[in-house]
C-alpha cells in the first residue's frame, strides 16, 4: 500500500540561479551615526549588507553639499586596496536621496578598539603597518585623506584587519573645487592638511615604546623637517622596534665573549702558566749558571786544582775513585733538583696541583739523559717516587 504524503518534505540540493530574487531596492534600513552633513545608514541588498552614506535632510538641496558627496564618490571609487572601504555606486535610494553605496564593515572604529585596552605591543604595531600601508597605497594615488584620525580608522573584530574609511575631506591634484583648509582638531597641523602629521597623532595614542617617540616627533615636526613620505616611516619605526631586540643579543654575545676569556684566564691556568714560566726561568738560570762554572773551570787555577783532584784520585784505588765519582754526581742532582725552588713554590695546595705533573716531567728527562743505572735509581728513589706518592696524596677535583 502506498503511504499518503499529506505535506512536502524538504528536500537537500543546489539552490537553482532561477530561484534568486535579485533586486535593486534596499531593506532593512538601520541608521547610523553620523557626523556633521553626512547620513549613514545600514542596509540590506540581495542578502548582503552594505553602507549608505549621504546627505542629512537638510543639506540634499545645497549644491555644496551634493559637490562634496560626488566629489568623494569619485575619488574613493578609484582606490582599490584591502585596507582602504570599498565604493561601489552613487545611488538615488528611496527616501535618503543620493548616496554613496560602499562595503559594510562588521568592526569597530581604532578609537573604540584603543578604549577597549588589553592590547599587546605587538597587536598595536600590527595596526600600525597595515595604517602605513594604506595610506602608502592612498598617496601613490595623488590622494590626500585630510581627515585621518582614529574614528576613521576600521578594525575588524579580531583586529587582523583594516579599513581607511571617510573620505568625505579627501583632495587629489585632479580636483579643481574645494580646496580649503580641513581636518580635526588635534589631529590637523598648523600649516595645513597633512596625512604624516595625523599619523604621529594617532601613533601617540598606540604608545609604541619609548623610541618610537623619536618617530613621532618627526611626523609632528615643522613642515621642513617632517617625514615626505611613509616608507620612510616604516624603515624608521622598525629600526625602533628592533633596537632592543639587537642591544639583547649584543649583551648576550659579550657575556658569553666575557665568559669565554675568564675560563681561558682561570686562577688554575693562570698558575700553571706562572709554574711553566718559573720553571723555564730556573733551567734558563742553570744553564746560564754551567757555562759561567764552565768558564770558570777554564781558569788556570782551577786547572791547577782539578790537576791536584786527579792525582789524588791515580793515588787512590779504582773502588774509592768510583765511589766519589757517584757521591759527586748525587750532590750534582742534588743541586740542580734544589735550583728548580720547587720547595718554595708548595706553599698552597693549587700550587702543588699546578707543579706536580712538570716537575715530573723534569725528573724523567734527567733519568732518561743520566747513563749510569746507579744514578737513575738514584734519581727516581730520592726523588719521582717520593713525588709520585705526594701527588696522590694531593685533593684533585
């Protein structure tokens, strides 16, 4: 049995173009707030939302007034740029008379994101170049704002975003008309419209930092010696930002420069330097002592005693020659171990760390160049063993 269908049921699908009403009459008008002639009203058209702007009642008669709305609708239509509103017609609308269509903006103006507060630095300075790169984009195209100031100013509600809207006192080189004077208090230079003088303005409010301010007293400078254009701004603000950052770094690489020489200078290798330097000393000073003994050996006297010592050794035996010959030799060690001061220099526990290892190193050279098996036991009872069991002993880390 086939069921009853007593209602249609909706079904899922493309929406066909057929099916879409497209009108050229506006909806749901909202008003705005405007300031001074103009009339701002939100409005819907096929399903979008768009802002109206034109003449309160009482100005639509005036024909200065109708000049000034052309006048921005024509300079506005020709700039097309993501941070600059967007103007699409200038429309007779039912009721409001001629007005400017344009994108409606779901935000809030930079005064109304500034009162909110909470905003980190780099959120302002976000704001700021994207500022600079609509009014960049607005001057490469003989166009003047002359009204820029944070009411003016649209940000998206996550702030990613903006629009340079109201263009309602803009001039270009091309218009004739309307040449005088204009702009907000505050926000307007005592010499005239300037866009630069605006923007230092509005950056004072963003509080940048302190160097930005340097920036900021440039663009509200005197007219000869203020910024001409804004890439100039751009460089110049970056530089700020970044000058912290660099100082930073600099600090970094002199500590970790000042840390590198201080463990090259450490009291340990400074000591050891010291031990090296001493010992080279002493065995410069031995030598220099030998050939001055040497010289003096050359003497006639003491080739007369040394005559005598050698007569007196033919008169004794071999066995007592060779025994003096090896008590000579050890008072000779003796000396030369004495002439290092190695005793002197143990006066503290990081000196006897510093000394051991090249004094041993001393002692095995002199068994090593010493023949005589007698001498080299000698040597090594007397003096490497007992330093060996010394530095043992010694509190190494």
């Amino acid at each position: 049995m086939t069921p009853i269908i007593t209602q249609e049921e909706p079904t899922s699908g493309f929406v066909r173009p057929d099916d879409v009403i497209r009108t050229d009459r506006f909806t749901d008008f909202s008003p705005l707030s405007g300031s001074g002639y103009s009339l701002l009203v939100r409005a819907k058209r096929n399903g979008r939302w768009w802002l109206l702007k034109g003449l309160k009642e009482q100005y639509r008669k005036d024909t200065v007034y109708q000049v000034l709305l052309q006048k921005e609708y024509e300079i506005t239509s020709q700039l097309l740029h993501p941070m600059v509103v967007s103007v699409f017609s200038l429309e007779e609308v039912e009721g409001l008379g001629p007005c400017i269509v344009m994108e409606w903006v779901d935000g809030m103006t930079l005064k109304e994101w500034l009162a909110q507060g909470g905003h980190t630095k780099a959120q302002r300075r976000h704001v700021v170049d994207m500022m600079l790169d609509a009014l960049a984009y607005v001057h490469s195209r003989q166009t003047q704002h002359r009204d820029l100031k944070p009411s003016n100013i649209m940000l998206t509600n996550d702030g990613l975003h903006l629009k340079l809207i109201d263009f309602g006192l803009s001039d270009t080189d091309s218009h004739a008309i309307l040449k005088t004077p204009a702009g907000t208090e505050g926000y307007m230079a005592p010499d005239g419209p300037s866009d630069v003088y605006s923007l230092g303005c509005i950056l004072r409010e963003l509080r940048l930092g302190w160097l930005s301010n340097l920036v900021i007293r440039k663009c509200c400078a005197s007219l000869p010696r203020r910024y001409t254009n804004f890439a100039d701004i751009r460089r110049d603000l970056h530089r700020c930002w970044q000058w912290p950052r660099r100082v930073f770094l600099l600090v970094i690489l002199a500590l970790l420069v000042a840390g590198l020489y201080l463990l090259s200078h450490s009291p340990a290798q400074q000591g050891m330097q010291t031990v090296n330097d001493s010992l080279s000393v002493l065995k410069e000073e031995d030598t220099t002592r030998s050939d001055v003994e040497q010289e003096k050996a050359d003497t006639p006297q003491i080739q007369v005693k040394q005559i005598y010592v050698k007569q007196e050794q033919e008169e004794m035996g071999p066995r007592d020659s060779a025994r003096n010959h090896l008590d000579e030799a050890k008072r000779q060690i003796d000396q030369q171990v004495q002439s290092y001061g190695i005793q002197q220099m143990l006066d503290t526990v990081s000196c006897q760390l510093n000394i051991s290892i090249p004094f041993l190193r001393i002692l095995d050279e002199m068994i090593l160049e010493t023949e005589e098996p007698e001498l080299k036991e000698y040597i090594d009872e007397r003096y490497r063993k007992p330093w060996m069991k010394r530095m043992k002993e010694l509190p190494f880390d």
